[in-house]
C-alpha cells in the first residue's frame, strides 16, 4: 500500500462527512450547547458508522450490502422518524445553565445516538462502492489488507472532519448567551426536523 492510496481513502471519508447535513447540524449545536467534546462524539459516532459502511463495501460483502438495501424503506422510516423526534426535542431544549456540568447520560448518548441515526441511511454503502470504483479503489474479499486500509483511511477522513467541525463550533460557545442558545436550539430543530419530514416523504413512492 502506498502513501498516496492512504491520502486518497482520507480524501474520500473527509469528502463523504463534509456535506452538512442533519450529523452536521447536530454536531454544531451540541458543540455549542455542551462543548466541542459531545460535539466531537456525536462526529465520531457517524465516522464509525461511514466506516462500517465503508468495510462492508471494500471488503466484498455484497450480501450484507444487498441485504441492507432491500430493507431501505424501514431503514429511513426508522431514521426519519428518529430525526423528527431528535429535532423536535432540540427545538424545546432549554438553555444549558451558565456554568453548569454536562450531565453524563449526554456524553454517553452523543455517540451511539449517531452512530445509528447513520446506519439507518443503507444508500452509504452504494455510495463508497461508486467512489471506489471510480477512483480505482476496488479490493476484494481476499485483499484483507487493502480492505482495512481503506477502512481505517475512511475513518480517519471522517474523523478529522468532525474535529474541525466541532472545535469551530465550539469556540462560538463563550460568545452565546442563553438567549441565542434558545435560538440556535429552534434553528437546529428545526433544520433536524426538515431532514426527518424529508426523509419520511420520501417514502411515499
């Protein structure tokens, strides 16, 4: 493996994370809200589920992929209503009390929370396996090591990707009062939410 095949996977999880969406919306305002760390968690939960999504898809496993797809229609039902609930709830989320501790069930559900909000979206997978294809990235079920490169490559991308999103984000948390937070709590939900109606209407065909 060469070092430009490594830059390459990192591009490729950096570019896949970086198009903001209801992970990135949240990440923001949780950095805001309870500090870049629950910030940077909720990132890391959606790099680990690129990654699995990115595993499934380099090393071969059609199977899983196919299963996956066929079950498409739950998948987003459960992930749109999860993101309609998720956005309702910021929404009427209060202000975090000035100085005030995180409470510890926030830090512990910032992560799995993403990591399945994530894997509801099966269209990841086809998304790597075009990606793959076209850069010359393919491997195949014997190419363990191309495989977890790749795999590792994705992740890392889209792990630094949420670093820098969460650390931006989170210098803004000094310069926010309550009275903005109140703000950026309606303007999360309802940005989360509009992706969870998104995604429940497109179920209808």
């Amino acid at each position: 493996m060469t070092a430009s095949f490594f830059i390459k996977v990192l591009i490729i999880g950096f570019s896949i994370a970086a198009p903001v969406g209801p992970i990135g919306v949240l990440c923001i305002r949780r950095s805001i809200a309870q500090g870049p760390l629950i910030g940077l968690l909720t990132g890391l939960g959606a790099a680990t589920a690129d990654a699995a999504y990115g595993g499934v898809a380099a090393f071969g496993l059609t199977a899983i992929s196919d299963a996956l797809v066929a079950q498409a229609f739950w998948l987003r039902l459960v992930g749109g209503a999860f993101l309609l609930y998720l956005g309702i709830k910021t929404f009427f989320a209060a202000p975090p009390a000035e100085g005030g501790a995180k409470p510890a069930s926030s830090s512990l559900a910032a992560y799995p929370s993403t990591v399945v909000l994530t894997l509801t979206n099966p269209m990841t997978i086809l998304s790597f396996v075009f990606v793959f294809a076209g850069l010359g990235l393919q491997t195949n079920s014997e190419n363990y090591a191309g495989a977890t490169v790749l795999v590792a490559g994705v992740f890392l991308g889209s792990a630094l990707w949420w670093v820098l999103l969460s650390r931006g984000a989170g210098l803004l948390r000094s310069k926010v009062t309550g009275r903005w937070m109140c703000r950026v709590n309606q303007i999360s939900g309802a940005v989360i939410s509009g992706f969870g109606i998104l995604a429940l209407w497109s179920l209808r065909r």
